[in-house]
C-alpha cells in the first residue's frame, strides 16, 4: 500500500513538473520572440518596399525586395573611412580600458591595500557628481586632445561600474591561499597578478570587454562634441551625418522626386541600424559563455 502511494505521488510530481516546464518554456519563448522580431523587423524592412513598411504589409519577410537602401549606403566612401576610425577605436580603446581598469580592481580588492576605502571613495564619488560637459570639455582642450584621434581612446578609459565588478569578481573567486602559496614560493605582487590572476580572471575581462567594445562601437557623444575632421570621425557619425543629409534632401524636393526621395531615406535609415549593429552582434556569440559567467560572478555581493 505505501509503495501503490509513493508511486502515485511521484506520477503527480512528475505531471506537475511536466506543466510547469510548459508553462515556463512558453513564457521563454513569447520573451524569445518579444526580444527578437524588432531586430528581425528592422532587417526584413531594410530589404522591403517603404510603401509596404508604412502601410504595416512587412509582417514576417520582405515585401517587394529591394537592395537600393544597401547599395545607396555603401556607395558613400566616408562609411568606409568612418568604418576603419570605429575598429581602430573599438580595439585601442577597449585594450586602454581593460589596461587601467583590471588592475585598478585587483588592487582595491586586495586587503592588505593601505587606504583601501579612500580609494574605493575616490572611485565612487564620480559615479554620483561629475564636474558636466564644459569643464570637461576644457580639460580635454588643455591636454590638447579636441579634434585629436587619441580623444577617443585615453580621456574617458576609467569606468567606475567596471572597477567595481572586477573588484568583486576578484574578491569571490581569488582565495588568499593563492596569495599566500605564491609568496611562499618567492613571488612577487607583479609576478602574480600576471601569471595567477589574470589566467583565473578570463570570464570578468571577456564581460568587461564586450561591454567596453559595445559601449565605444556605439559612442557618437564624445565624436561629436571633440572631433571635427571628417577623417577622424567614427561610423555612428557618417551614419548619422548621411541619414542627416538624405532626410533633407526629402523634405527640399516636391512631386515624385519628394516620394522617391522618402522612400530612399526610409530604406537608408533601417539599412543604417543594420550595418552598424551587425559587427557587435556578430562578435557576442564568441563571448557569450565568458559574458553569463563574469556577470553571475561579479554580481554575487556588492
């Protein structure tokens, strides 16, 4: 009789097991598809007629394919030289930031730091106060970085979020007894956070530079407050300087010039969020095991 009874009660669990992982796969999936048919949406509709897009016709493929947003946007020649500025800045800037950033981290979270929480409040302050643009925008000029292509890359390389995630990421997963064992064996601090922590820290410095990537891949503020040669510019601001230029050009012609004219920029304005979005997305699959890591890791305790 008791047997007949586990039995039954371990049918039900596995019964309302089995609706509750219906259930949750089906609330996965609607997120899924939540998240993922706007990007969809934009591609399809980079391809689609500009009519079908405004009158809601592009619902899941293209409607009237077309190439003309794709073809019009490459022939630019500044893209090209906008493209080359924003992988050159991409790699410098996140080498610049993992650079200053990893280290200053794996010193604050190290114990033995004479005046740890004053540094901790030094990096902490500028989180909540920053001095604003103009004498920001003086300093910068003072070093004499406006207009220079190293504005981009050394100025606004320490990140406060990044330290202090680093931080805790070296403070849950470095136990002392490497330390100690280390210094048993003659090693010095240089020596081990080359040859110890840095080897551990792989997941933390993949986030950290997945999200530096992103962030300057994506960076049009500072391009357009201290660069001025349209050699040095990066992609989101020959994009944005071309989607500028055609949406006026629409608005300046009349009769069918004008409709044709719109219906350019519409295709140039989807076509654009594509080919600036489609390196990053592209890069993040590569990362993607580091990036879930890092973040449970450094998220542990504040």
């Amino acid at each position: 009789m008791t047997t007949a009874v586990k039995a039954n009660n371990k049918v039900k669990r596995m019964t309302s097991d089995k609706i509750f992982n219906f259930f949750l796969y089906l609330i996965c999936g609607i997120g899924t598809i939540i998240v993922l048919y706007p990007m969809y949406f934009i591609i399809i509709a980079s391809f689609s007629s500009p009519t079908a897009v405004s009158s809601g016709s592009v619902g899941l493929f293209p409607v009237n394919p077309t190439f003309d947003g794709y073809i019009k946007l490459l022939g630019y020649t500044s893209i090209w030289v906008g493209y080359r500025n924003t992988i050159i800045y991409t790699i410098l800037g996140t080498a610049m930031i993992l650079a200053v950033n990893i280290p200053a981290a794996y010193a604050l979270s190290r114990k033995d730091l004479v005046g740890r929480r004053i540094f901790n409040l030094f990096f902490i302050i500028p989180m909540f106060f920053t001095g604003g643009l103009i004498p920001t925008y003086m300093i910068v000029k003072n070093f004499g970085l406006v207009d220079n292509f190293w504005v981009m890359i050394i100025p606004f390389s320490v990140v406060t979020y990044y330290i202090i995630v680093a931080r805790t990421f070296f403070e849950n997963s470095l136990p002392d007894g490497i330390w100690e064992a280390a210094q048993i064996d003659g090693c010095g601090n240089l020596r081990f956070f080359f040859s110890f922590v840095l080897p551990l820290s792989k997941a933390i410095i993949a986030v950290i530079a997945l999200w530096a990537a992103v962030g300057i891949w994506n960076q049009y503020f500072n391009a357009l407050i201290y660069l001025r040669n349209a050699a040095l510019q990066p992609l989101q601001i020959v994009l944005r300087s071309i989607l500028i230029s055609n949406q006026n050009m629409a608005s300046m012609t009349t009769g069918t010039a004008a409709q044709e004219a719109q219906e350019l920029a519409e295709l140039i304005k989807y076509a654009v969020i594509v080919v600036s979005s489609a390196p990053i997305m592209c890069l993040y699959p590569f990362v993607q095991k580091y990036f879930n890591q890092g973040v449970m890791i450094g998220a542990m305790k504040g």
